[in-house]
C-alpha cells in the first residue's frame, strides 16, 4: 500500500452523477404517495382574517387542506428554532409577517392538482403597514410579534471584548478610520431546492422521513421533540443532496406541513418547493449593517478595532446559531490582525422580511466579519497612504505568536500569515501589476488590485462552547472492515457534493493501509450511521474527519494484537510502519491489514473479541483556523462601469490536504460564489416589502460565461490539534474572496475619490458612482 | 410595487351621457381588455375574471370592481382589487368630468396601483407599459362605445 493522503484521486460518487443515476429527493416516489402544495402570502404584514376551504376542498383529487389554525389545535403551529432564542410559526396564523409566508397546505393526488388548489384557497386579508429595514425596525413604531411578551422589536444584544480599552483606544490613535459596511441579504439558492417525502406507516408505528437535509440525526431528534413521536420510531434518510450552503439546516414550514398530513393521511407526501420558494421563504443568509472604526499609528501599525452591527433577522429569529452564539462567530473580525484591543457587539431585529440569517457556507456569520474587516483594512490603507499588502504585514500575528489568543476570545491553532501573502503577491506579481497601475492611471485607465488576507474559524464544537438543541458539536464515526479487507465507513455527516465518499475513505485508507477503492463510505440515514451534527460550517474534515482518524487508530489497536497473533511475537514488538504491521528488528516480516482483517473472523488470537469494526464520538479540542491571501486584478470599463476580472489568485492554508483535487474543486465552487456576491446577488425588498428576485432570471446565479479563470496555489501549515492536522476548506474561498473583488474594484475607483460601494458591485453602481465622481470634479 | 398615472381624454359626448355610460357597471365591464368573463354584483359594482400577461406571471386574476359616483362633484371614484397566481393588485382611480362644448367631455383621471407578490418582480417598466396599454383600450372603448 501507498499513501492515500494528499493523492489527487477521482472522486468515487462522480459516476453515479455524471451519469444520471444519484438518487435525489426528487427521484423518490412511493405507492400512494400524496402531493403538497403551499398558499403564500402576497402581503409582507397583514392580519388574516378568515382561510375558507371549501372551493379547495371540492376539487377532485385535494385530499385535506391544513391552516395554521390547524396545526395550533394539534400544537404543532409553534417550532423552537435551533438555538433555541426564539419560535417560528409552521403556517401564518393570525398575522402574516413576510411576503410568500406559508399560509395553508393543499394536498392532492398529483403536484398539479395540488397547485390547482392553492388557487382556490381563499384567504381574506387586512394589510398591516410593514416594517422593511432594521433601522425602522429600531424605532418600535410598527411591532411585528404579538406572540413575544415583550413589546419590541429589538431580539438580541450581542457582544464581545473590551468597549472601554477599545474605545480609549480609539480615542488616543493617531489615524482613524470608520465606514459603515454592509454584508447583503443574499441567497445560498442551491441548486436542488428543498424537499422532504414524509412517509408514516400506520401498521408499524414509523415515520420514515427522506429529506433533504444537511443535518438528519439533529433533524431527527428536533421532531421527535417537536411532535412527540419517539425518536426510535422516526428514521431519516437524507438520499443525495444537490448542495446545500447551509440552506438545508433549518426545518422548513413544507416539512412540516407534509409531515403532519402524512401522519393524519398515513401514506406518504411529498413536497419539493419550487425555486421561487426556495428563494423567497427559505433561510437567506447575512443582511449585516456593520459600522467598522479602526484606530492606527501614523506608521501603520492598528491599536484598535470597533464593530457595531445592526442585523436584520427577518421575521422569526431562525438563524441556525449554537446556542451560546447568537451571532455566530462574529468574534472572528479581528481577523489575521494582532489588535491589541477590539470590541464587537451586534443587535438584531424582526423586519417584515424572510428568517433566516444561516451560514451561508461560512460558520456562522464568519463572511460577515470577514468582509468588515478587510474591506476596513484597505480603507484604512487609502487614509494612510499606505500599500495595502504592506499594511496587512505590518499588522499580521507573527507566526512565532501561535497559538495566538485574539482579544474577542478564540485561540488561533497556527498559520504563516506571511509567507502566505509572500506566495500570493510573488505568484501575481504584484510590483509589476502596480506599475502597470501606475502608467493606466496616468492615462487615466481604471485598474485595481484587491487583496484579502483572510482567517477564518471553523470545525465546531467544541462541545463545552457548542451546541445545538443542546447537542454538544461532536461528530461521529463508524468503521467496520469485512474478512476479505473491505469495508464500510459511516459517519454523522451528510454530504452535499462535497466528495466525502472520497476523502473519507482516503483519511481511513491511510489510517489503516487499506485501498480507499474498497472502502465504501456512507452517510444520511440515521438508522446506520453513528450520531452526527451534520455537514455545514466547514466541519467535515475537522471533526468527522478527525473522528475518523481516531476511529481508525481504534481499529489499529486491535489489530496489533491479531498482527502479532499472526507472526508469533509479542504485541511490544510490532510496529506500524509503510503502512503494514511489521517485527521490529526483522526485516521482511510482516502482515498487512488485509491478512489481519481475514484472522480477525478466522482466526483470532484466543480470548479475543472476533471482528474488527470501531466506533468514535470526536469532541473537537478547539477549532481549526484556515486563511488565506487571495489577490484581484481588475478592469474598470470607465464608460459603462464594466468590471472585468482579469487575474483571481488563491493562495490557501487549509492545514494537511486530503484530496487535492477535492480541495481545488471546493475552491472553484466557493470563489465563484464569492464573484456572484460580489458582482451579482443581493435580496432585494422594495419599500412596500416585495421581494423583488423571485426567480433566477432576477437572483443571478453566475455561469461559465461570467466566471473567472482561478488560480490557485497553497501553503500548509497543519493544524496541531487535529489528527491529522486537517483545517476544512469548503468555507474559505466564500469567506475570502467577496472582500478581494470589492478590495480591487474601489482600488480600481480610487483617482476617482471612490472610498466604498457596498454588494453587489453592479454595473450600474459602478457606472453611477463613476458618473458622480466625474461631476464632482 | 406602488405606480400611479395621470391623464386626461376627451369623449365625444356630452357629459350627461358619458356620466350615465360611466355609471353602469355592465358598461364600464364591456371596455375592459383581455376579460374573460364578468358578473354584475350590485348596481355599481361587478367581478371580472381578465387574462393577465405579465413576463413570466401569466394566467387568470380575478377583481372586484366597485364605483363610486359623487354626482354633486362631477367626479367617479373607482376601486379596484384582485389578484391571482399569488399577486395581488389594488388600485384607486378618480376621474373628473367637465363638458368640453355640447357635444363633449373632457375627463381627468388619476390612478394609483399597489401590485405585491410575483406580478410586483417584473419590473416598473414592464407593469407601466402593461397599465398604459389596459388604459389606452379602455378609454378606445368608451370613446367607440359613445360615438355610435
């Protein structure tokens, strides 16, 4: 055997997709399986006054139409959202309090019979003036929940640091700099929308759920808790998912609704939102109003850092934080930076608005802090007149400062912040792009170069800070290995594309020397796989991954004792080296893992347990903390306000590489996410609260067409808490890049006077603030 | 999504007589564009079932059309509210009637829409183009409907 760790294999499950043959939700049809249908609400805050039925009802082929009024007779109208701050309503009873809220549910022989009904469900309602915007929100004019004892619409004050240190010493710096920046609502829009297919079967007393869910063991035990079916008697199955960005981490009304109709009809229902849904109703991600100051010397070196947010939440307070965090890992905002002193608060409000606020590939909230703080570093740099990439090394935490405590209270594991930066700018070319700058500003060509030198924290637990419904974040897993040398790998993780079924045979394949090929992994169906958090927050790698590792080492333990049971000496005797149990001192004698595998059922040693299958719970010791310094060139078209990319590089640190070509691919995925936010997307609600990107022809998702050529490269610095000293990599090109594209666009605007545009960089934002510009000169 | 128009049309008819037409529900039903189907519920009010196109919003909305005649000022107010597919459209509409000579009348009119759900996506331009055309034959039919 040879090393499976850092080989660039195929991934195992890419047959099956590249040929028509994953099995999504979609793909599931049972016999007698029923439809279900939502009625939305066209008003953003409205009472409701009266739902009648009965047109629904008479059409051939409804079979029940359910209300809000419905659910609450069945106690089931209220959810707790995760964290456990606040409850959500299933169906909008008594109050609508967001445009597209599900009102009631059609069910119905066929989709189409059901959609029919919906239309004929008749909903009566008063309008209630809505409230659009956190800073309305603020005032209490309008108080939107009359289900909260208290009377306002403020959630949450959140915060973290020294506010008097900070403040003094933002007070005493010699150079200061504050913006107020905006992280905009936008979307994960996966391209598998949500669905569940609900099947209760009445003879056997179970509810199988296939859902399409990032989380199904959580999932699992959130509605056994919710509707009191005993959790035995619920089993999931999250079947293939079509990504998920965190979007498949909260439980959805249509859930819900397809659930409770399943359980009352007793045959299976399916329901599958459409896109529109998707985009309209389920959780959307930041709307972060962040003012940012940061005091500094005249040479450049920070003294403090201030954020204060003002959060839009939405109308139920549904953000998938742990439950200590309600606003996530925002403490993270200090970001590669050695801030003597920092503060952080956030406050949060209901608006008329969609809930949501989940991680959009980011854990919890860390894209937010992210973008603050190196989007404040680059204008920090403009008043100084200081090169931004020189800015950032003046300010970096030293690698001799690891483990580095940050004064919002995490411990950074490792890093080389510097010599990351150093790779990145010499593998652009940065001094000759900037001279290049230099001659096109002279005639007057807009070109810039933005730089992002990102950290961010992933991997939760640990358990003793995280949870979820009181979960501790541990994950999960399950190694079991077969006569012939095979084996099956489950873990509590459920991926969505990610290529687990690949890294996780890799991890465990040179755990133990076995061929990653004949290691079946397998994940989602809670009857099987060992309890799990699930797969979001870049935790994997970090904690699935590691539990892996330590499942395998079980199982290397064990086999030890076959191995020396095989060659006849002493367990003290055997060492595990070049991937096979050999006799130390005697050259050539050894037993691979697959003859100690066949002993194990055939042959094992007297007064041993036969089989050779391991179990681990890994309860993360802290966090991984992966970075990166990505760096782009940009073209400004003076004339139409036209941003061409015309170089992204990605140089990333995400500690010891499984897969690289898994990674690379992540990388890809994440930074065109981070385009698309950068350039496209954003949740938009008109004054009246609208919601005005419905579907994709107005939520622009980008295509090959739009997207860049990536470079990327690497620098490893593993982490030294990990196993095998793995960080996770989903997150960070979302987390890192928005901020580089911005960096590089006002880089380009800088002659111009332009010191920040806040997402998406339009076209029209773009041409518009150069037009102003011009008339100001 | 909130629009309003203003505008002004002549009616080749004197003024009693366009404020007789105008005052029937079942006339006023008979100059909309694109109505499927219409049901006189009161003496100044009716239903309408009217095919809408609208980008990708396509289909049948229901309204509820109410009048609401001031004799005394010259002035109908008009109230309109619907919907379909999810949408809903409110609209208030006004309109002032002055003889412009014997045998014709000047009205001035005002309209202001509320349009919420998927039909408030399409875009300002797309609904104002939509509302013009709806208005242009309207006023067409009324104009045809009294010269004869």
């Amino acid at each position: 055997m040879t090393a499976s760790i850092g080989v660039a294999m195929k991934r195992k499950e890419d047959p099956r997709f590249i040929r028509g043959r994953g099995r999504y939700l979609d793909d599931i049809v049972l016999p007698n399986m029923l439809y279900l249908a939502l009625v939305h609400s066209p008003y953003p805050h409205a009472r409701i006054k009266s739902i009648d039925k009965s047109k629904a009802l008479a059409l051939p082929g409804v079979k029940a139409v359910i209300t809000g009024e419905d659910l609450d007779a069945a106690k089931l109208e209220w959810l707790p959202t995760f964290h456990g701050y606040d409850k959500q309503m299933v169906l909008a009873f008594g109050k609508a309090l967001y445009q597209y809220q599900e009102v009631a549910g059609v069910v119905a022989t066929s989709r189409e019979i059901a959609e029919d009904g919906v239309e004929l469900v008749e909903v009566e309602y008063e309008p209630l003036d809505p409230v659009v915007n956190p800073f309305q929100s603020k005032e209490d004019k309008i108080i939107l929940r009359d289900d909260r004892e208290s009377k306002t619409n403020h959630i949450y004050h959140w915060e973290v640091g020294d506010k008097e240190k900070t403040a003094a010493a933002l007070d005493s710096s010699a150079v200061r700099i504050k913006e107020r920046i905006l992280s905009p609502r936008c979307h994960p829009a996966p391209l598998e929308p949500c669905g569940i297919v609900a099947d209760m079967n009445k003879a056997t007393g179970r509810l199988t759920v296939y859902m399409t869910s990032q989380a199904p063991h959580v999932h699992r035990t959130a509605f056994s808790l919710v509707t009191g079916i005993p959790e035995d008697k619920i089993h999931f199955i999250s079947p293939d998912v079509g990504g998920g960005f965190g979007n498949k981490v909260p439980v959805y009304p249509g859930y819900v609704v397809a659930t409770v109709a399943s359980v009352i009809i007793g045959v299976p229902v399916k329901w599958v939102e459409t896109r529109t849904e998707n985009l309209t109703t389920t959780g959307f991600a930041r709307d972060y109003h962040m003012d940012v100051e940061i005091g500094a010397t005249n040479d450049g070196r920070v003294t403090a850092l201030k954020v204060s947010t003002t959060a839009d939440h939405g109308a139920f307070d549904a953000a998938a934080d742990p439950r200590k965090y309600p606003a996530g890992l925002f403490g993270i905002v200090t970001g590669s930076y050695d801030f003597p002193t920092a503060f952080a608060e956030v406050d949060a409000y209901f608006t008329n608005k969609a809930p949501g606020g989940i991680a959009y590939r980011c854990s919890f909230r860390v894209t937010e802090a992210s973008y603050a703080i190196e989007r404040s570093m680059d204008i920090l740099a403009r008043k100084l007149d200081m090169d931004p990439a020189e800015l950032r090394r003046r300010n970096f935490v030293a690698k001799d400062k690891f483990p580095y405590s940050s004064p919002l209270g995490f411990v950074y594991d490792s890093g080389d912040y510097e010599a990351t930066l150093r790779k990145a700018l010499d593998k652009i070319g940065y001094d000759s792009l900037r001279k290049e700058q230099a001659e096109k500003r002279k005639r007057g060509e807009l070109m810039g170069i933005g730089i992002s030198t990102f950290t961010e924290v992933v991997g939760a637990g640990p358990g003793k800070h995280f949870d979820i419904l009181g979960i501790k974040m541990f994950d999960s897993a399950e190694i079991r290995i077969h006569p012939t040398g095979s084996g099956i790998v489950r873990a509590g993780t459920r991926h969505q594309g990610q290529g687990h079924e690949t890294t996780y045979a890799q991890i465990v394949g040179e755990e133990l020397g076995l061929d990653p090929q004949e290691l079946l992994v397998e994940e989602g169906d809670t009857d099987t796989a060992p309890y799990g958090l699930g797969t979001y927050a870049s935790r994997s790698t970090p904690v699935a991954g590691a539990a892996l590792a330590m499942a395998a080492r079980r199982i290397r333990e064990k086999a030890k004792k076959i191995a020396a049971h095989l060659m006849e000496v002493s367990e003290a005797d055997v060492e595990w080296s070049d991937y096979k149990f050999n006799v130390k001192g005697i050259p050539g004698k050894s037993v691979t893992m697959k003859d100690v595998a066949f002993a194990a059922y055939t042959n094992p040693p007297p007064a041993t347990e036969p089989g050779l299958e391991a179990t681990y719970y890994y309860d993360p010791p802290n966090m991984t903390f992966p970075n990166g310094a990505y760096v782009a060139v940009v073209d400004v078209d003076r004339d139409t306000g036209h941003v061409q990319v015309r170089r992204f590089l990605a140089v990333d640190d995400c500690g010891v590489v499984v897969n690289p070509m898994i990674v690379e691919g992540q990388i890809h995925g994440g930074l065109t996410e981070g385009f698309a936010m950068a350039f496209m997307q954003q949740i938009v609600y008109d004054d009246a609260g609208n919601h005005l990107n419905t579907n994709f022809t107005d939520y622009l998702v980008p295509t090959a067409l739009e997207t860049p050529h990536w470079e990327t490269d690497r620098t490893v610095t593993p982490s030294p808490h990990h196993p095998i000293g793995a960080k996770g990599v989903g997150e960070s090109p979302n987390v890192g890049s928005p901020q580089a594209f911005v960096n590089a666009v006002m880089d380009a605007l800088a002659p111009l006077g332009v010191t920040h545009l806040d997402m998406p960089l339009t076209r029209e934002k773009v041409w518009r603030a150069i037009r102003e510009a011009e008339a100001k000169t | 999504m909130n629009l309003s128009w203003d505008g002004e049309e002549n009616i080749p008819a004197a003024k009693a007589t366009v404020w007789t037409f105008i005052n029937d529900p079942a006339k006023i039903a008979g100059c909309l564009p694109d109505v499927e189907s219409t049901a006189i519920t009161g003496s100044s009010s009716f239903d309408a079932v009217v095919r809408v196109s609208l980008g990708p919003v396509r289909g049948k909305f229901k309204f509820k059309v109410s009048l609401a005649p001031q004799a005394d000022r010259n002035r109908m107010d008009l109230k309109v509210s619907g919907g379909g597919l999810g949408s809903v459209v409110d609209l208030a509409a006004g309109a002032d009637l002055a003889p412009a000579g014997e045998n014709a009348t000047t009205l001035k009119w005002h309209g202001d829409a509320s349009i919420r759900g998927p039909a408030a996506t399409v875009g300002g331009r797309v609904l104002d183009a939509q509302a013009h055309r709806v208005i242009g034959t309207t006023f067409e039919n009324v104009k045809k409907a009294l010269s004869v």
